[in-house]
C-alpha cells in the first residue's frame, strides 16, 4: 500500500500516474486518461472472461460430459477427478484474484490523479482571483489562466466519468464467491461451505442433510428461511405454514418466520443435483465393472 | 390423512426399522382388516440400567394427529403410571411433546422416545402431573423408589 493523499502532500505521493508539470495540460493529460481508460477495459473485459470460464467449468461439472469424463476414468477414484477439476478452477480464481488486486492499485492511483487535479485547479482559480485588476497589460495573462482553469474542468469531468466502476469491481467479487460455492457444492455435495461459521444449513455428522426435516425425505425444490437459514421442500413448508395460519415457527429452530421470508435455496438445488449426479456415476461404474468382470470370467 | 402426514409416517417406519435404539420397539397398530394403521402406535421403552427402572421395558401409545408432524403426537403409558411427570391418564408431560413449547416437525420417533426413556429417571419436578409420584419423589425418597420398583417388576423383561 502506498501512502494516501493527504490535501497537497499527496501530490508528492504519486508515482505510476505522473501528473502534468504545467498548464496547459490537455495533450499530456489526456495521455494519462487514455492509459486509464485502457484500464478500465482490461478490467472489465478480464472480469468477463475470468467469470465465463469459471461459470463454464462450474456448469460444465454438472453436465453429462464431465460425468462421462468421470466414467471413461474409471480406474481412478473418484475423488482424483475432482482433485484435479478443483486444481484447475483453484488456478482460475487465484490469477483473477491477483489480477484484481493490481487494477485496484491502479485505481487508487486514478483517484489520487483526480485528488491532485482538484487542489491545483482550486490554486489556479485563487492566483487568478488575486491577479490584479483587469487591464490592458495583464489582459493575455488573465485570458491564458481562464483558459487553464476550464481546461483542468473539462479533465476533470472527464476522468469522473472513466472512474473504475467500483460496483463493477464488487459484482465481479460477489459472483466469484458465488461461483466458488457452486463449484465448491457441485464437488462435494454433502459437505459444509468452508469457512461458513454460520450454522446456516443442518448437519449430521459433519454432513449437510439433503433430506427435508418435516417429510424425512429428499429435497426436490428446496427453499430457504431467510431469518435462520433452515432448509425444506417448498411443498411441505407450505402445508404447514397454511396449518399455523400463515406465521408459524421454524420447523427446525422455531424461529417465528412469514411466507414472505421463504426464498429458493439455489445452493440447496445445486447439492442435490450435484449428489443425483454422484449416485448414477457410482451406479454407471457398478454396472460398468460387474461387465467387465463377466468378460474376465468368461474367457 | 394429509399426504404429508402419510408419507413422513412412513418414512418413520421405515428409517425405524432401518435403526432403532437397543432395547426399544415401535410398530403401527394393525386395523381390524389387517391392514397398518399409521396414526397409532404401540411401544416400549427400556429403563436404563443401573436405575431404578431396570430391567423393564414400559409400554406406550402413540396417537399421531391428522397434521402430524405439525403438530407433535400424543404419548401415552397405561393409565395409573407411576412417575412425577405422568397424567393420572398416562399422558406424559414432556416439553418436546408440546406443540406451545418445544415441538418442532423436524423431531423424530426415535429422538421422541429417546426422550421418553430419559424422562424415566430424571423427572422434571417443576412440572408435576400427578400427586402421588411427585409429593413421594419431593418428600419420601425411600417409598418413591420402592413404588417405582413394583413398578418395574409389573413390566419387566
């Protein structure tokens, strides 16, 4: 981290971004916008790309191609398959990471380029408002000042404009995360998020239950509490929802909730699509080795 | 029957039969054709050993309501039982049995009667739901156990 702006000293703490020595500054200047615009387009089209082929690696898991692809491994274990999906996606998201964490930097920079343009536009206007009164010597003087300062305004509405978008910067992060949970899910479906120190999701015996604790029976439709974060098949929370009058208590925790604190559990969907998923590649391999055994026995 | 509570019946029944608790037993009653009847039970529940419970098995009843589980079943001994926290009927008074208390649909039978069996020897006495059990636990240890025992000796093994 380097050291903030503070007033005027900040100017002395920019380096990457070198500010304009003069007034005035147009042609110079606008070079530096053009390298921070260049930013901003990398980073955006960087946060497409990294986030489509994470969303793609992720979907792909669930798809019938990888369950094939975990077939045709068939002599390795399971889990080795996952190991090495996991390694490549790990890759992904440390290079988006690191690649993130240097676009930041560099808008740090861009804001300090503004802070600075701010406090010497603010002393241009003051020399400008103590220069003598207006007369037929000072006339060109006064003029070029003028002009310097709508200058410095142009620049300077100019660079608000190409601000890195913070949010963009923030919806990238949040869909990472997300992506990294369903990707985490769709590899391990019974397995608690890492790092979740909310209790959010019933487990039994370190593993996250797929079963719907008022049927006892496997979710289809899963939706979620919002105000605990227990899970249950749409259905049946329902059922007894309309049975306590529509405000009844948490089936799990008997925290009070409402019909309008139910939202479907995505994640819950992706475990169970992720562990039906699981199920028919053990019963494909089963099916697949007792053959290969019938053959061995036969010859 | 709600649907709900038909299939979450016999989920129960079959997760019971799949694994029970040593000692215990639960089954639905049989209908006059034959058939099952899902919305009541029959039971027992073990003393635990080394207590004054020992070596018994007490029986229970168990009427599943039509918005079962929403609403929590109904757990009988026969009338007259003797315990601190049992209704001169035989209904037990127990707080995870309670729809105003700690019911939640997420309970199981087997958790229920888990529940039941520690209830046997740690009675809850500021809940009491019988004169005679209760005053004698409170105030006369020695005739407490001696009734409990008889007790035992009625439903043993």
């Amino acid at each position: 981290m380097k050291t903030e702006p503070t007033g005027n000293g900040g100017l002395a703490g920019l380096s990457a971004i070198k500010l304009p020595t003069s007034f005035p500054l147009v042609p110079e200047a606008q070079q530096e916008l053009s390298k921070v615009n260049l930013y901003d387009t990398q980073f955006r089209s960087m946060v497409s790309r990294y986030t489509d082929q994470l969303e793609q690696t992720a979907s792909k898991f669930i798809s019938n191609k990888l369950e094939m692809e975990a077939l045709q491994l068939i002599d390795d274990p399971l889990e080795k398959v996952r190991e090495s999906i996991q390694k490549d996606c790990k890759n992904l998201i440390d290079e988006f990471t690191s690649s993130g964490r240097k676009i930041t930097e560099e808008e740090l920079e861009r804001s300090r380029y503004q802070v600075a343009l701010t406090a010497i536009k603010a002393q241009k206007r003051i020399n400008y408002r103590e220069s003598a009164e207006v007369s037929l010597d000072n006339l060109d003087v006064l003029r070029d000042q003028r002009e310097e300062i709508s200058c410095a305004d142009q620049l300077e509405s100019l660079l608000s404009t190409l601000e890195v978008d913070s949010a963009t910067f923030e919806t990238a992060n949040n869909r990472l995360q997300l992506l990294q949970e369903h990707l985490f899910v769709t590899l391990n479906p019974e397995s608690e998020l890492p790092d979740a120190e909310d209790d959010d999701v019933a487990i039994s015996g370190g593993k996250v239950s797929l079963i719907c604790p008022i049927s006892k029976r496997p979710m289809k439709n899963p939706v979620k509490i919002t105000v605990c974060g227990h899970c249950f098949e749409r259905t049946h929370i329902l059922e007894f929802l309309q049975q306590s009058q529509g405000s009844g208590f948490c089936p799990e925790c008997r925290t009070l909730f409402k019909k309008q604190d139910l939202i479907d559990d995505d994640l819950m969907k992706l475990r169970l699509e992720a562990h039906n998923r699981d199920l028919l590649i053990l019963q494909y391999r089963e099916k697949k080795s007792s053959q290969i055994g019938k053959k061995e026995n036969g010859t | 029957m709600s649907s709900l509570c038909k299939s979450r019946l016999q989920e129960e029944r079959k997760q019971w039969r799949k694994d029970h608790p040593f000692g215990f037993f639960a089954k639905p009653s049989k209908s006059p054709d034959g058939s099952l009847n899902l919305m009541y039970w029959t039971a027992g529940i073990p003393g635990k050993a080394s207590t004054i419970w020992e070596n018994a098995v007490y029986p229970i009843t168990i009427t599943f309501p039509e918005d079962y589980p929403s609403k929590p079943p109904k757990i009988k001994f026969p009338a007259g039982f003797y315990h601190p926290n049992v209704y001169p009927s035989g209904t037990i008074c127990l707080s995870i049995l309670n729809e105003e208390e700690d019911w939640r649909p997420a309970i199981t039978l087997k958790q229920i009667v888990l529940g039941i069996q520690e209830l046997l020897n740690n009675p809850n006495p500021d809940s009491p739901a019988q004169e005679p059990a209760w005053r004698a636990f409170g105030k006369d240890r020695p005739t407490y156990e001696k009734k409990v025992k008889e007790q035992a000796l009625k439903y043993s093994k």
